[in-house]
C-alpha cells in the first residue's frame, strides 16, 4: 500500500511499529498518534496552521536555555504536567501532594544548617519557615532533605535577574534527630510566567493572564520514603484560584501569620514585620 | 475552583480561554488539549516519559538550523504532513496531488532558461523532464513557475553536504507560450531522512526504516490557478512502497525511460545512459 486517504493514513503509520520492539514505547505512540492525528482531522487543520505549529514549536525549542525551560512552561500552562502529577501520585493515606516543578528548579543548591536564611539579600517580607518530615504513618524522619527555592518577594527567581547572580533563595535543609526543618526565607509574591516567548504569545492568544499565586517551592526526600516535589502556597494570596499553571491543591495552601516587629522563632530581633508559616510534609514508604 | 482531579483538569484548562477572542483558535485549542490530556491518560504518562516527552521535543527545536527543519521532519514521519495536505487538497477534477514539502526547501532557486540543466556538476545519471503545466480544463498555461530541488544522484541535498556549497540541483524555470517545460536534472535516487537528531533517535525505537523512495521536489505555480507542492517519484524506486514520510501518491509515480548513450532530447550528446520524463501538472483556478 503506497497512498493512504486522510483516514488510511492512521493505520498506516501505526504499522509501520510493526518491527517495534518495546511494547510499552508502541503503546505510548500508538496512542499519541492516533489522538495526534484524530485532532488534525477534528479541525480539518490548514497548512498555515499547520506551519504556524511548526514554527511555534521551533520557538519553544529555541528559547530553552540552560536557565530556561520554554517546554516545561508549556506543558504546565497547558495543564498537561499538573495531570501527569496526579495520575502518578495520587494524593492517599495523608501524604503530601505533589505539584508541578516549574521551569526554575536547579541542581546543587547548598546545603545549610537546619534553621539557615536562604534569602540573605533577597528581597520581600521575611518569613520563617518550620516543621517535621514524616513517614506515612506519623513517625518523624531524622535526615530527610528538603530541597527549597522561590522567587524573591516580587516573584523574580535568581535565574531571571539580571547579570549572573548566582543561587538566590535556594537552598538544601536536613532534619534534624526528630524530624524537624526549620528555615528563613522571603514570603513568595505572586508573579506572572515568563511571557516574552512564544508561551507568553499563546496565553495572550487564549485571553489568559500568566500569573502564580505566591508559593515556595521543595522537594522532600528521605531514605526508604518516595520522594515528592511540591510547593506551600500562600493562603490569601492573589490568583490562588486561577493559577497560570493549575499547580494549587487545597493541602498545599498554608496561612503565612504576620508577626509585629520583634524577637523572631529563631531569637533574631526583627525590625519589620515578619512572617510564620508550620507545615509538615509526610512521605510514603517506597 | 483550585484544585483538579484528573478528569476535572481538561474542563479546567479549556474554561481559561472564556476571554479569547479568536472563535478558530480557539476551537483548535480546545481540541488540542483535549487530545493531549486523553493521550496522557490513555496511557498513564509516567513522570519520566513525561521528562523524556520534554527533553526529545526540545532536542528537536535545539536540531532546527536555517538549514534544517527537525520539527517538519517529525511531523513528516508521523504522517502529520500528509494529513495536512490531505485535508486541505484533495486530489480532484484532475488536478495534480500534492504531497509533502519535506525539510530541504530552499527559497530563492536561480530562475533558469527553459531546458536548462539544474544539475551541473552534481553527481547522478542524468534525467530530462519535460512536460506541460495545464489548467484543470487542460488549457495551457503559460509563464507557470516550476519550483524545483532534489538530492543529488545519491540522495544528498546541497544543505546536507559538507561545507558551504550554495545551492545545487534546483532551479526555477518557466513554462513556454504553450505551456511547455523543460529542464536537465538527475534521476532521484532514494535516502534516508536525517538520523542523526531525535527523530531519527525515534524512528530506531519505533522499529522503522528511515528511507524515501527517489523523487525530486516541485511548487508549481500560476496566476489565477491554486499553486501546488509536490513531488514525481520514480517508479520503481526501492522504498516507494513504504516511504518514511508517507508522501507517494499513485499520480505521482513516474516512469524514467531509459535511453543509451547518443543524442539527448536537447540535441546533448550524451556519452553515457540517460533518462526521460515526461509529466503534464494541472491546477485548480483559484
């Protein structure tokens, strides 16, 4: 068979993984094709459609640098990576939820001693952050890692600032013997994703506004437990309810208490308003 | 509403384009996400394959040069294109069918007397074309442009070869007072498509040879008629019957008769074998 109609030509593709040897990537294409193709029929797709795809996807690629992850952005704007996470780890026994990882994560923060200011320098309203790492059925886990970054207190990761800043708001925090954490950081503002690449085109031509609401972002880790990645959301704040990425689950939002002026959780005189948040975050057994 | 389970998230997403003001792109989104978020239920994307999902798709923007179109040719071998093409032109009336661009065009081809030979210097057996462009009532046309490139005699374009070649085997040239073109090029031999990316990372895995069957490319276009892209493939030519990119249409295949040395159609001694082809195109009126 050589010319395939504008049906035909499913089968005709889906064939040709005849000599597939995995039959879990051919269940994976099988599907993607099949849907891929029903979508073009569905909208009997024009060639400069078509084209405009082309090039749309060519931008996403090109604006991805080391810094920047235009892919990952469009699969969480779509809220395709937010469904990826709930099918994989669906909420259960009263451990944590996991949300999406975002564009900004990056590998080697430093490890600080429990209790550390991962914003020294950062700007926004201080906030101290505390609580224990559990194992599903309560017990604390001494040694669980916490990996933590956020933007500053307008909502600007330290790999958009200008010049090379360096690792800003980052940090990795060890429980101690009885599964506490406890740092300082910044209380996170809402902030819009990037919107200067061809996301930021898409979402302008689909009416939406870019904007997160307020959030800190960790990933929790501890021997023998599966490992999450997830975010505190600040209760209260601004687009809460219509988050860009639909990364907001109910467990995850966390009231942020304003302090007065004074000593602060870890004996510092605070000269400002100051912010508390306590969460524990609980892991299942791997 | 914040927080969605994994069928409530595709309501969610689509409900954000409430503002949009562009009733066909919208009607394209939504069928695009819907796909999207099916597949990835459908199949219970793990978060690896995810990740894996967002490395090859932007390994596949990062391969696209001035030079090359990655993105084209995964849409190509997945039978996209030709859907596409499909859809927007069916074969009707008589009128030529179109296939597939493919990644190798190049715009601004020298435009060439008619009879000219495209191929100076380029590997191959040599080949004359010739024939009539036709609107669909078969009235000729004169002063159509035929757009033409190929590979060379071994299925290497000019923009695959080493160093800075500039543009090899393509031309334009125009059709006579009757309708009439004619130029010398080479009989297209058939390749691979481009192997060395992610696509062709993916053609391995999913079992399937990455060949085209010879062909060489043509737009073919005329004032008040509907300009087509296409190709003539070789008869007989090994892998017609399974291209990679599911370009063949039986209307396409073309004969290469094959003459021994002597007296070309343009009065060229030939010293050794040569072809001939003859093909008449007919376009739609506009």
């Amino acid at each position: 068979m050589r010319e395939f109609d504008e049906q035909g030509i499913t089968a005709a593709v889906l064939a040709r993984m005849d000599q597939c040897g995995d039959a879990r990537f051919r269940q994976v294409m099988t599907s993607l094709i099949t849907h891929l193709h029903d979508f073009v029929r569905e909208v009997k797709l024009t060639d400069a459609e078509w084209m405009g795809a082309i090039q749309f996807l060519t931008g996403v690629g090109k604006t991805c640098t080391d810094k920047r992850q235009e892919f990952i952005l469009l699969s969480d704007t779509l809220g395709v990576s937010i469904l990826v996470i709930t099918l994989n780890h669906p909420a259960s026994g009263g451990t944590t939820d996991s949300t999406v990882q975002g564009p900004y994560y990056w590998e080697g923060a430093p490890e600080l001693p429990n209790g550390a200011n991962l914003a020294i320098g950062v700007k926004g309203e201080p906030a101290f952050y505390s609580g224990r790492v559990l194992s599903s059925d309560g017990t604390p886990i001494a040694g669980a890692l916490l990996d933590i970054w956020s933007g500053d207190g307008e909502g600007t990761y330290d790999l958009q600032m200008e010049g090379d800043v360096g690792m800003k708001a980052r940090g990795r925090i060890r429980t101690d013997a009885e599964g506490r954490y406890a740092f300082r950081s910044i209380k996170p503002e809402y902030y819009p994703v990037p919107t200067d690449g061809p996301v930021g085109i898409m979402l302008r031509r689909m009416g939406r506004h870019p904007m997160r609401p307020g959030h800190i972002h960790m990933m929790v880790s501890a021997p023998g437990h599966q490992a999450i990645t997830t975010h505190l959301f600040a209760a209260g704040s601004e687009y809460i309810d219509s988050d860009a990425v639909f990364g907001v689950k109910e467990s995850l939002v966390t009231p942020y208490a304003k302090h007065p002026p004074g000593a602060a959780p870890d004996g510092t005189r605070m000269e400002t308003a100051y912010y508390t948040v306590n969460y524990d975050f609980r892991l299942r057994r791997a």
